[in-house]
C-alpha cells in the first residue's frame, strides 16, 4: 500500500477499498456454509456503532497506517538492539513494549488447519505480557550530518520493521518527542548542529525533567536465562 506517497484522490480509493474487503469479509463470515455455524451466528449478532461515523456509513474514515517511510540516521535500531543489545551510550527514552509484528499470511496445510506466517512477539513475562526494556539512543533520531543539520525526527526515526513493531507505540513517541524537543532547544540556543548536542547536557537536562533513562536492573533482556517463552 503506497498511502504515504498518494494524493487525496487515491486516498479515498484506497480507503474505500479496504471497506469493501472489510464488508465482503463480515459476509462471507455471516452467510458461507463453508463457516461454521456457531461463528456465523456469532458475527451475525454484530454490526456497526449507529452513533459513529455516520457520515461515511458508521465506518471509519481513518485507516490505521501503521508503518510507512522512515528516515536512514546515524543508528538503526533493530531487533538486535531491543532483544540483546538495549543499553546505549546515548539514551533518550526506554522503550519495552513488545516486538509486535502481526501475520503476513494465513497457509492453509493439506491435511486441514492453518499456519500463521511472520508473527515477531516475544515477550519476558506471558501473563501479562510485557517485553524488554532497551535505550532509544539520540543517534536514532538523527539524519547523518552531511544530509541535514537541522532536523529531528522522532517519529519516522531510523529503525528497521521490526523495530518499529516495538516503538510504535504513543507513550514511546510522546518520550522521544519530547527529548528531541530538548534536544533541539539546547542546538538552537547554541547554535550548533543537532549532530554536535553535547549528550551529556542533554542527558542532564533531560534528568532535571524526571525523565527516566536507566534500564531496570535484573538481566532484562532475550539472552538473561530467565528468558520467559514466546
């Protein structure tokens, strides 16, 4: 899905393409013989809210982009770093919801049943699950200087797919957001490039707003023995 290149025009055909495989979905999961009875019965008791999204048939208008473009900065954060490398020299954030990568396809195996494929989610505690706390280190946040000076991007940072499984999340952007805020306050007063923020004063500075950047003590990463089953 290009969502992140198209125009107004495309987006509304995009998005009325996915309420359309949305709808025949719910059908098929209603009327098919090929379903079982008690799921037919089941989704036939749902619908739409009546009281929401009535201006575009009470489904809603926003699709959930969960992923798109992101920048190629001075630090890539991957799985590696989430799982067995989380502490870094230069952190801004902790982040530790779980790697979060949902199923690519559902293969369908000769003998009856199914596979899921492309599910990441390992976790350190089943119930309730939680994942691994590591650094968001200020690197990841940077595009390289011979690119751009004067830019921080907290949002598209530079972080594989599987990374982002795992930053997505709002209360990890809302930390990083507001260190690059920090940190673009303390660039800008001292007319530097973002690149040359002395991490120190922005660690201190970042310290005087309670914001926490150490790791919680007890092996808390995939390789501690402790590790709890995915």
């Amino acid at each position: 899905m290009h969502w992140h290149a198209a125009d107004e025009a495309e987006r509304a055909r995009i998005w009325e393409a996915h309420k359309q495989y949305t709808l025949e979905f719910l059908h098929f999961l209603v009327t098919d013989p090929a379903v079982p009875r008690a799921t037919r019965e089941r989704f036939a008791r749902l619908g739409f809210c009546k009281d929401e999204f009535a201006a575009t048939d009470h489904f809603s208008p926003a699709l959930y982009v969960r992923e798109s473009r992101r920048m190629q900065g001075l630090f890539v954060i991957s799985q590696k770093d989430i799982l067995e490398s989380p502490e870094k020299p230069d952190a801004i954030a902790i982040s530790s919801f779980p790697i979060d990568s949902h199923d690519c396809q559902r293969i369908a195996l000769p003998g009856g049943g199914v596979i899921n494929e492309g599910t990441i989610f390992p976790v350190r505690r089943t119930s309730p699950k939680q994942g691994y706390a590591y650094h968001v280190p200020y690197r990841a946040i940077l595009p390289k200087p011979e690119q751009c000076d004067n830019l921080i991007v907290p949002v598209a940072l530079s972080c594989t797919h599987v990374g982002m499984s795992s930053l997505r999340i709002e209360a990890a952007w809302m930390t990083i957001g507001q260190s690059a805020g920090v940190a673009a306050a303390i660039a800008a007063a001292a007319d530097v490039p973002v690149q040359a923020v002395p991490y120190q004063n922005l660690r201190a500075r970042l310290v005087a707003h309670k914001q926490v950047l150490d790791l919680p003590d007890g092996g808390d990463s995939a390789s501690a023995p402790d590790r709890a089953p995915q």
